[in-house]
C-alpha cells in the first residue's frame, strides 16, 4: 500500500505560512536541497492543493532551461517532469496534463483507492488546505517536519481540524547547520 507523506516547513510555533500566505521566514539552502533531493528520488507522485499546484506548475516544467538554474533547480524540474501529480481542487475540473489526476469530490475514497495502486509513496508538499482536509480523513500516513526557528506569532497553523487521535512514532530526524531540524514521523498501526 502507497504511504501519504505530508513535507512541510513550518515554524516554532507551529504555522506553515503567514497571516496571507507568507513564507519568506521559511530557510532554504543547499544542505536542505541536497537531503529533499535525495528523499524524492525514492517517490513517483506528489499530491497539491490547487494554489500549490499553480505555483508548482508555473515553476518547475521550464526551471531547467533558465541560463541561471541551480543544481536543485534542474534535478527537481526532471523529476517534477516525470512525477504523477494529483491534484485537490474543487474549481480545477479537468485537467489535460499527462500523469495529472484532479480529484473534486469524495476525498477519502479517492485517496484511498490511489493509496491501493501501483507506485511508491505520495508526497505531499506544502498546500496547507489540502493537508487539512486530509487530516480530517485521517488519510496522512507520515510526516517530514521541517521545523525553522522563528517564531512568527499567527498565520495558517500546520495542525487543524484532526478527525481523530494519531499516535506517531518518531522515524529520523536530521538537524542542519541552519538550526532547521526535519523531524520525521509515522502514523503507528494501530494494536489488534
């Protein structure tokens, strides 16, 4: 079974972005670069909420070809190529982009039903509706916390709306000479 994997920044005090979506306190830089790359290389699919997947789609099919694109800029622009995106929407209805699925309606049976399929794990990457929404469903099997600090005083909160109780249990974690910690966490199977 595909595992749902939610990677996010988010600050200390536990937003993913600003009162109107800001996220210029979020520190990125090659070491962190270097260690997502790595970790995506291992996945075949992203899932986005419509805002993420338009910023994403705006991006990354020609960050590549820019005379000035970085190591990261061309690995991930080759992988985003290959990568299925599935995509959370309820005003993008069709979509025909190659290896793109939208998904508007029944969440839980949609993800589910992808969750069964062939492929590797899904990763999330940011889109803070989306997440929620997921949450909810208790569909979100893991987490990739990447924890910067800052402490940013309100915003959207990374953690809302939880369906249910989840006990977690503490997979890796990796701490950065920036001081961004990525903690890492799974969804514990439940005792029988």
């Amino acid at each position: 079974m595909r595992k749902l994997v939610l990677f996010v920044h988010v600050s200390l005090d536990g937003f993913v972005a600003g009162p109107k979506g800001e996220m210029n306190w979020i520190h990125i830089d090659d070491e962190i670069f270097d260690y997502v790359g790595k970790r995506i290389e291992k996945t075949d699919a992203a899932l986005y909420g419509r805002i993420t997947y338009q910023m994403m789609e705006d991006y990354w099919p020609t960050a590549a070809d820019k005379p000035d694109a970085s190591k990261h800029d061309i690995e991930h622009s080759k992988w985003y190529s290959q990568a299925g995106k599935i995509i959370l929407s309820k005003t993008i209805q069709e979509n025909d982009k190659p290896n793109t699925k939208v998904i508007s309606n029944d969440l839980k049976t949609e993800i589910n039903s992808i969750k069964q399929s062939e492929g590797s794990e899904i990763l999330i990457f940011g889109s803070p509706s989306a997440a929620h929404s997921l949450m909810e469903l208790d569909l979100i099997d893991g987490y990739w916390l990447f924890v910067n600090p800052v402490l940013i005083g309100k915003g959207i909160p990374l953690f809302k709306n939880i369906g249910t109780k989840q006990n977690l249990k503490m997979t890796g974690c990796k701490v950065f000479s920036s001081g961004v910690i990525c903690t890492q966490y799974e969804k514990e199977e439940p005792m029988i």
